[in-house]
C-alpha cells in the first residue's frame, strides 16, 4: 500500500529513530594524558590513603585500643576498600572507561540520577578534603616554624592552595610526574622511621614526653588489649583512623587521563589497598612493639621524636598533605567537568570545557580554587567533616551496588574481564560502607542520606533523557518477568476481576477516547494500538519512525498505556492480529474498544497535528513527521471484528459519539473538550437496558459488563460528580402503566453487586410498533436491531438530555447484514451523547455477588 504525504509534510524525520549510534556515540576527546598503571593509579591512591593520619594518628589509635582493636578496625576498613576496589574492577572491565570516574561507572550502570547524585557528593566532599589537607599541613608548619602564630595561618593556606591550583592547571600528566617524586619522597620518610624504630637502642625518653623501650615483646603484650580498652573508645578511635582507608577513588578519578583504564584501573587500586594496609600494620606492629601504652595513648607525636631530627616526618606530612589536596584537586574538577558534559545539571555547562592536550578542566579547577579559598577563610569545618566521610562511603556504596546489580540481573554484556568480583563480594562491600557510616555517627549517617535523597529526587523529575541505558529497566525486567510467570491464567476468579483494555485509535479524531480509556482501565493493563499498512516488504523505516513517535507520544499524553503498533498489509489484519496477539501470558486485554469512525477526509496526519493536542505544547517547535493512517473499516470488516471479539471470550465495547466526550484527566485536548461542569450533579451517567433480564442468564454476560464499567467511570474523580442512573425500557410495557415491580427489581439488582445508583424504568408507546408488525422477523420481546434504533434513539434523547456517557447493549451482527446493521448501530447513536455499547461472551462473570 502507497502513502501520500501532503505538501507541508515532510517524509520520515530520523528525529524519531533510534539507532546504535545514539546509544554510543564516541564523543570522548580525541587527545587525553596518557598516564599508566603505576603514576596514574597506583601513585595517588597511596598518597591519600598514606596520609597525614600515618603520621599522627595510627599510634594513638594503638595507645587507646591496643594493637588487636586496630588490627581489627582496619581488616574492617580495608576490606570494605578492597570490596569496593574489586568493584571497581569488574565496573571498569566491562568496556571502554572514559573521563568521569565513579561518576561516569554509576550514571551508566544505575543512571543519571544516582550518578549526578554521587557526583554532587564527591565533588563537595573533594572541596572539603582539600581544605583539610592544605589545613593539616599549615598547622605543623605554623606550630613548626611560627610558635602557633595564627596570623600566618591564612597566608601559608593560600599560598599553598596557589601552589596546588597552578599544579593543576598545568594539567594531569604534569601531575603525574609531580606525584612520582612526592611518592617517593614518602616512602623514604616512613621507611627511614620504620629503620629508626627497628635499630634504635631502647630505653631513652621522648622529646615531647613518653618513652621509647625499643623491640620488646613484653611492650608488644601489653599493648595487644590494654585494660582501659571499651566500646566507646573502639568507636572513637575508628572514626578518627577510618579517612585513612578511603581514597581508593584516586586513580578511577583520573580514568580520562589514562592511557588503558580498563587495564589499569582495577588492577593498581587493589594493589595500592594492599600496599597500604602492608604499611599500616607494619606501622602499627612497630608501635605495639617499641612505645608503652602511656606514651601512645597521649602523645601524637612518637612519630616525630623517635627520628633524630623531626623534619623526617615533618616533610613526610607535607608530602602526603600536598599530594593529597592535589589529588582531590583534579579528581573534584574531572568529576566536575564529566557531570557537565552530561548536561545532567544544565547550569554547569560551562564548566564541561577542556583545555589543552590532555583537555584539562581549568574552569573547574578555577571554582574549585574559590570553594576552597572561601572554605579556608571560614574555617571550622570539623564540624562537617564526618558528613564528607559519609558521601565518600554513600559513593562507595553505589559502585559496589552497580557491581551487584549488574551481576544478579544476569545482562549478557554484562561481562567484565575481571572475573573475581562476585555478586556476594558486591553486596559485602555495599553493606559494609552502610555498616560503617551508621556505626561511626548515625546522626550524621541519617542526615547524609538526606542531602543525597533530596538531590536524588530534584534529578529524577529534572533529569532531561539521557541514551546511556540504565540497570533498572534490566531489574524491572528481570522481576516481572518471574512475576509474570507467576500470573496464571486458571487461578483468575470474579472477585479479582479487573480491566484490560485495547483501544484501537487508528486517527487523532478517536483521541479523546485515549482519555477516556485511562479511566476505564482500573489499574488494569492498558493498550492503546493502531495499525501500519504495509505489504511487508521493502523499507521499514517509515514503520520504525511510527513506532518511535507512538511511544513519544503516549508517554506525553499522561496515560498510563502501553503503545502498539502493528505491521500488516491491511488495516483489519492488523487489527485483528492484534487483538489475537496482545498481551503476555496472562496480562492480555479483556475488552476490546473500537471507534465508530465517521467518513475520512484524509489517509495521512501530520506529527505537529497530533502532538499540538498535548495541552501546552500547542506553541512547541516540533520535528514534521507523516503519520499514515490505516485505512477505514469497511462494514463488513468492523463487523466480523465484532464476532470475531466474542468468539475469543472477551469483552467488546464499541465507542460513538467520543468527541464529544467533555471530563479529563490527561494531557490531551480537544475541540469539544469544555469547562468542569458548574453542577455536575445535574448530569448523568446512564446504563441502559432494553427488555426484560434474567440476572441467571445475563449474570456472564452483557448486564454485568455495563454495571461493572458504569461503577467503574463514576467512580473516577472527573466522573463521579455525577449521578449515575440504571435506566431499563421495556418495549412491551405501555408508556405511563405503573412499573414499580420492574424498578423494585433493578433496585435489588443494584443492592446485590453493591452499587450506588438512581433507577428509572419507562415503557415505551405502543403506537411506534405499528409500522413494523407486519414484518416476519418482529417481536416485542426481542426486536429486530433497526427497529430497536428507530425506536429507543428518540427514547434516549428524552430520558437522557444531560447524559455525559450512555452505556448499553451491542446486539451482535448477524452473518451477511452487515450494511443492514451497521446502518441500525449509526441510527441507533445519531445526536447522542457520548455512548458505550457492550457486549461479552466471557466464561466468568465480571462481577460478583456473594464474599
């Protein structure tokens, strides 16, 4: 079949596709440093987990809890850093690593929101820890060399927070060069301690008080559990020594600077977890071994005494001070500038430039200069520095839960080089960072997982779309697919009975029925189709555009529906494919809705047509899109839809009259749409019944679809202002005869299934029989369906004159009339409300009588 598109239409719009090339475009840049596994991962990471605390804090910790406590606490702390780096591992294996670090890894395993979230976390807690590192190394130098002299404090601060920024402005690969120099002068300082403990003569007193007692096992058991060891003093020792296990993020966050991080990255970060904690304990063996329990548990500065001349470890410290903010430096401005590039926080798109070879983010660096200036001028931060302890475990947390995730889903590209990460690895980790972060403060613990849960919620309804593919649609995946194999058919019962529909929309003139069908839905499963005519072969773009643009515009129409397109070479194959077809198990459709179509002027719609019918988008510049329309149903082939409905055992409602339908509750607009009605208690819902019923035969059938969907839209909050009435009209009863029997009747009826509703019963003048009486095929009882229209569409009109939505029986088509009855249906709706006609051949009822 042969489209044409009119002249102010263009043809397909690519706009629409969705190609593999919008899913990983390669937009990295095209230069970047290109730093290797031992300057660009192995170097930072031991700088900053090697840090100040090595040489101020790790032998008090031994003094106050004895060497077994803080053996413990860091087999805790560094296997939640190991956990973490094995994480890291198998995240960065799984293909090509850009700039970004664990932000880049978590917005593409878990989205954009947690990324953002953990990227806003990092960042402010890098600003943070670099004022702390340039802080610590001011004060020994101001109580070094300047008595305590605040004065200089600001001065020195902010000459070395020059020195940083300049470094880092130069560029990661200058970096680089820089921090093999300081790790080298670092690891000289502490061994050159280490060989001052180990061949000192013991016995002398400390400069700044304690004694040193030189190798000895009786000092080693006596500080292995000191008497004065308790809880409390576990808990505060570990929430002081804890920053020394993190930093394992160092070389993930210079990922864009690395020549293989897919390689490298995992690799040198568990290596220089393992290096450290090698130095840790023997730092605090050495400790245990050589100090009294006294001198460690009041003197911080053992360190210092036990070297000939302090500066060893006063250039120690300076060392792993500088590096350190250096490092959190360019890590907080490349997590910065990836954040940016995303365009998940548009305001920061400035700060997504890159400079020079090595695309350096100098504007990032420039702002992380500010923060950090304004922070030493505050000053006071120990307030406020357990919360930046957090956000770098919450980050933990969330690479480890990408890791996990990604693992029990089972993805297939979900394949990551570095096979030792299991699942339990993941969660350990995970868990452990929680574990951790409650234990040391749960105040602050709660008031961490605040901050991130409001910039969590401010990306999820700010976030633009992003092509990255995130993890939850493979674990909503991976769920309902078990849930619906849970869902069986045979246990269905009445009680639980709920909805489904497929609403068949092949023009934007049925819209208003995509509405009204969110209504009739009820929590249900809700299908909005329409059909492609297509001979099957040749191009199938025009069909994929189509597709595209459905999806696009049911998920702007605020319905709750799935989008259907189906691919035939006529409009009743389509449609009838899938009405056979839809569905999932046991989630399928059991009400079908068709149009009652009006004659077309048209076979092609335009995309700003349709999509101007979204409320304020009517002024939106959108791409130009023709959207073929399937053809009309012919009599004949609306008909066999019909039986062919019934013949499945489902439910068939074949809507009149929609576009004058007046409530919504969408974003949808149309021309008759008008104004909340002023008293909405003067219009009705009407469900109509012609004859006499018999509830044991009608139970399953018709009657109790039209109480059950009658209950259903008054029961929506657009349409429950009205009153809702069950009207019956007896043919064989004379207009004006007392009928109080019938309507006692229907009242009980209404008692029975447990809905509130008006009752009227009229019978109808028996004169208007007296043209037809002659006929073969004529009864009072059952009437002929065109006699039925010319008889009850004037009734209606009488009894309904401010109906909102009439709900009453489709009689069936016969076989060979199908002109005959499609003329009976049009008289039948003709200057009507809006009107649902129903029918069922279902095998259970839709509603029920008894508990």
């Amino acid at each position: 079949m042969t489209h044409h598109h009119s002249e102010l239409e263009e043809p397909i719009n690519p706009g629409f596709r969705k190609t593999i090339t919008n899913f990983e475009a390669d937009d990295a840049p095209q230069n970047h440093n290109q730093l290797h596994l031992v300057n660009g991962v192995i170097v930072p990471c031991m700088l900053h987990m090697m840090g100040i605390l090595f040489f101020l804090r790790i032998t008090w910790a031994v003094g106050v809890t004895g060497w077994v406590s803080t053996l413990g606490m860091f087999i805790v702390g560094e296997s939640m850093a190991l956990f973490t780096a094995m994480s890291l591992s198998a995240l960065c294996t799984n293909g090509k690593m850009r700039a970004g670090g664990a932000y880049y890894m978590i917005s593409r395993s878990l989205g954009p929101e947690f990324g953002g979230t953990m990227a806003v976390l990092f960042f402010t807690a890098y600003v943070v820890g670099s004022t702390f590192h340039i802080s610590g190394v001011v004060e020994l130098v101001v109580g070094t060399f300047f008595h305590d002299d605040s004065k200089w404090s600001i001065i020195i601060g902010t000459g070395i927070l020059l020195v940083v920024t300049g470094v880092a402005m130069i560029g990661a690969e200058s970096y680089g060069k820089i921090n093999r120099f300081l790790w080298g002068g670092q690891l000289l300082t502490i061994w050159i301690t280490f060989g001052f403990i180990l061949f000192t003569k013991g016995g002398y007193k400390l400069a700044h008080g304690g004694e040193f007692t030189g190798i000895s096992w009786a000092t080693f058991k006596a500080n292995l559990v000191p008497s004065t060891l308790s809880a409390a003093s576990v808990k505060q020792v570990f929430s002081v020594i804890f920053p020394a296990m993190t930093g394992i993020m160092e070389g993930a966050n210079l990922s864009g600077d690395l020549e293989n991080p897919g390689r490298d990255l995992g690799r040198g970060t568990i290596m220089a977890v393992v290096a450290s904690l090698s130095h840790y304990t023997v730092l605090f063996t050495l400790a245990a071994l050589a100090f009294p329990h006294e001198t460690l548990a009041t003197h911080f500065t053992v360190f210092q005494d036990i070297a000939h001349t302090p500066y060893v470890a006063l250039v120690g410290i300076v060392i792993v001070g500088f590096s350190s903010a250096l490092g959190s430096f360019i890590g907080g401005a490349r997590v910065l500038q990836a954040l940016a590039r995303d365009r998940v926080f548009p305001f920061l798109g400035c700060f997504g430039r890159g400079f020079g070879k090595g695309d350096e983010p100098r504007l990032a660096i420039l702002l992380m200069y500010a923060l950090c200036q304004g922070c030493l001028f505050i000053g006071g931060l120990s307030v406020i520095a357990p919360i930046m302890t957090n956000f770098f475990c919450l980050s933990y947390a969330l690479v480890n839960l990408s890791a996990f995730v990604l693992r029990i889903t089972g993805a297939p590209n979900y394949r990551p080089r570095f096979k030792a990460c299991t699942w339990q690895v993941s969660l350990t980790g995970a868990a452990l960072c929680c574990l951790i972060m409650f234990y040391i403060d749960w105040v602050k613990a709660v008031i961490s997982l605040a901050v991130m849960g409001v910039i969590f919620l401010y990306l999820l309804y700010t976030t633009p779309r992003q092509e990255w593919g995130d993890i939850s649609q493979s674990l909503l995946y991976h769920q309902v697919r078990k849930l619906l194999l849970k869902l069986d058919t045979d246990k269905n019962h009445p009680k639980y009975w709920r909805p489904s529909v497929l609403l068949y929309a092949p023009t934007p003139d049925t819209y208003p029925l995509v509405d009204f069908c969110n209504v009739l839905k009820k929590g249900g499963l809700y299908v909005v189709g329409t059909v492609y005519e297509n001979d099957l072969r040749g191009d199938c773009d025009e069909f994929y555009t189509l597709e595209n643009f459905w999806a696009y515009f049911i998920g702007h129409c605020n319905v709750k529906a799935f989008p259907m397109v189906s691919f035939a070479p006529s409009s009743m194959e389509g449609l009838h494919d899938m009405v056979a077809t839809c569905g999932l198990g046991a989630l399928r459709p059991n009400t079908i809705v068709l149009p009652l179509e009006r004659a077309r002027g048209r076979e092609v719609s335009s995309s700003v047509e349709i999509l101007h019918r979204l409320r304020g988008m009517a002024e939106a510049e959108l791409p130009l899109v023709s959207v073929p329309l399937p053809s009309m149903l012919s009599d004949e082939e609306f008909c066999r839809m019909v039986n062919d409905v019934l013949v499945l055992q489902k439910n068939i409602v074949v809507a009149a009259n929609y576009e004058k339908i007046q409530p919504h509750g969408t974003e949808l607009t149309w021309a008759a749409m008008g104004e909340v009605r002023a008293h909405p208690e003067l219009h009705t819902i009407d469900m109509v019944i012609v004859g006499h019923w018999d509830w044991n035969v009608e139970f399953s059938n018709y009657l109790s679809v039209i109480l059950q969907y009658g209950y259903i839209i008054h029961r929506n909050k657009n349409w429950q202002g009205f009153t809702l009435r069950l009207l019956q009209i007896l043919p064989d009863r004379e207009e004006g005869e007392n009928l109080e029997e019938e309507k006692k009747k229907l009242e009980e009826l209404l008692e029975e299934v447990r809905v509130e509703a008006t009752t009227v019963v009229r019978g109808v003048p028996q004169h208007v029989f007296d043209p037809y009486r002659e006929r073969e095929d004529f009864s009072v009882h059952v009437l002929p369906f065109d006699v039925l229209a010319a008889v009850v569409n004037p009734l209606l009109k009488e009894l309904c004159p401010a109906s909102e939505m009439i709900l009453m029986k489709l009689p069936s088509p016969e076989e060979g009339k199908a002109g005959e009855y499609m003329k009976a249906l049009r008289a039948l709706v003709k200057d009507l409300p809006p009107m649902l006609l129903m029918n069922s051949s279902t095998h259970l009822p839709v509603i029920t009588r008894y508990i």
